[in-house]
C-alpha cells in the first residue's frame, strides 16, 4: 500500500486521464476565445463550449440552453441565493436551508443576515444527516422567498428528498435553489424527473426557466452590482459575470438573473466568457 492515501476526494479529485487527453487541445492549439465571433479561433472554441454545453445537459435530462456555465459551484451558490435576495426583497426576506449546507451557502446566508437583516432558518438533519420535507414545509411564512437544500452532503454523502421539497416548493410558490455539485456524476440525475408532478403558469418552475415578471424586471439593477462571492475559508472576492447560473446545479431563475448581469456587462463594459478548461 502506498501512502499516504487521499480521502478527500469531494473536495478535489485527480483529473481522469481521459478528461486530460480531450481538453489539452484547448491548453494547447485550440487556445481562441469562445467569445471571439469574428475569426475561425474563436468558432473553433465556441463549438466545443456548446459541445460541453450539450454533454452536461444529457448528463442530467435537461435542454442545452438551461446550461450555463459559472467559475464553479461556489459562484454559483453566491449568484443563486443573492440574486434571488435583491429580485424578490418587497415579496420577502426569509431563506429557508440546513444546518448542514456547504459552506459556500451557509456563509452566503450568514453574511446577509448579517449586511441586509436578511431572516434565515437552518433545518436540523435527522440522525442519517437528512432534512425532513415536512421540517420544510412547517419553516414556510408569507416572508419566504427561497429554500436552499443540497442534493447530496458533501462530508458524509447523505441524499436529501429533494423531490418531494421540491413539490413542496411549487406547492407554495417558492423558488427552490439545489446544490448538486456533490451528486451529479455519481448518482443518476434526472431533472425532469424532479420537476414531473403537474405546474400551473403562475407556479414556480423548479429547474426550467421562470418568466421575468414585471416587478423583477424593475428592480433588476439591485443585482447590476458586480457580485460578492463568498467562499468558504477564503477571503472575499468581486466577480461580475455574464452568465449567471450553474454548472453542476440548477437555478431556478435562469433568465431573471442572466437578465441583470446582462444589465451590469453593457453598464460597465465588462468581458466575460464561460470557460471550457472547468468542462471534461
């Protein structure tokens, strides 16, 4: 036995060789700029980001425009939970998560309640580490304008009933934000699976695209602010971006936030482009 011997490979993980010997191409001769539209450099990249695009979106049954592409699922995390603070703060400013979140979420939570007063509840896990739907349904106010629960822990590998939350979500109207980083690629994902119980129009839409209501549209330079990200152990950084949702999960308002970060691209002449590098 050779050691010392790695355990952690939910934090980071060796890269598959296979996944090596597709992307050094793109390290290498392949090197445009996805977003470069005027020279064969740039068509040569964008093809093979919308190739990744295609491959994630097969991944987890979902349609290739749902997809898109973030640093990683910390931003990602940042980008879901604050943007639906800033669209949807005169409807509500309670966030409903648990206590056993990544950190990328819990420190998001914790520093808006701290900055915004922001009211957040942190479900208990039973002995198995697992949230109770109904613990959720009971957590719910006329305040509550998100759920966060993850698909599966991080540390102990615990698979939360993320469909029937999910249903409770619609049931309510809320917007329901997972985080699937630790369970795509090792467990069978299917979003439309997830979202197969009956939605009406003017339910909430878990893991589709959401219509940008008026209200939102009106506030969205509330979110045209380059963004806060929160990382676990790190100090804090400054990000603005032009796509806006997730890579290995889901948010549940693709379009309301991509439409504010769009705002702050034109506003402020910010060039940002999704990176393959991150895409085996």
């Amino acid at each position: 036995m050779k050691l010392p011997i790695f355990m952690d490979n939910h934090s980071t993980t060796p890269m598959d060789p296979r996944v090596l010997e597709v992307m050094l191409p793109y390290f290498v001769e392949k090197f445009g700029n996805s977003a470069s539209r005027n020279h064969a450099f740039g068509w040569e990249a964008e093809e093979a980001v919308e190739t990744a695009r295609k491959q994630i979106a097969r991944l987890i049954h979902a349609d290739s425009k749902e997809i898109v592409f973030t640093s990683g699922a910390t931003e990602s995390d940042n980008l879901a939970i604050k943007g639906v603070v800033e669209m949807y703060h005169e409807k509500g400013d309670h966030i409903i998560t648990s206590s056993t979140e990544h950190r990328a979420v819990l420190d998001t939570a914790k520093a808006l309640e701290a900055k915004r007063g922001t009211k957040i509840t942190y479900l208990p896990v039973d002995k198995f580490g697992m949230v109770s739907p109904e613990d959720v349904r009971n957590a719910i106010t006329d305040k509550t304008i998100l759920i966060s629960i993850m698909f599966a822990n991080n540390e102990i590998g615990t698979i939360h009933p993320i469909k029937e939350i999910g249903k409770i979500a619609k049931e309510k109207g809320i917007l329901f934000h997972c985080d699937a980083t630790q369970g795509v690629g090792k467990v069978p994902i299917d979003v439309q699976d997830l979202i197969s119980s009956p939605v009406r129009d003017e339910d909430l839409r878990f893991a589709d695209r959401m219509r940008i209501d008026h209200e939102a549209r009106r506030h969205r330079q509330h979110v045209s602010e380059q963004v806060a990200i929160y990382q676990p152990d790190r100090q804090r950084v400054a990000r603005s971006i032009r796509e806006s949702t997730y890579r290995n999960t889901r948010c549940v308002d693709t379009h309301l936030i991509e439409d504010a970060l769009e705002h702050l691209v034109d506003e402020h002449d910010v060039r940002t482009e999704p990176s393959v590098a991150n895409v085996p």
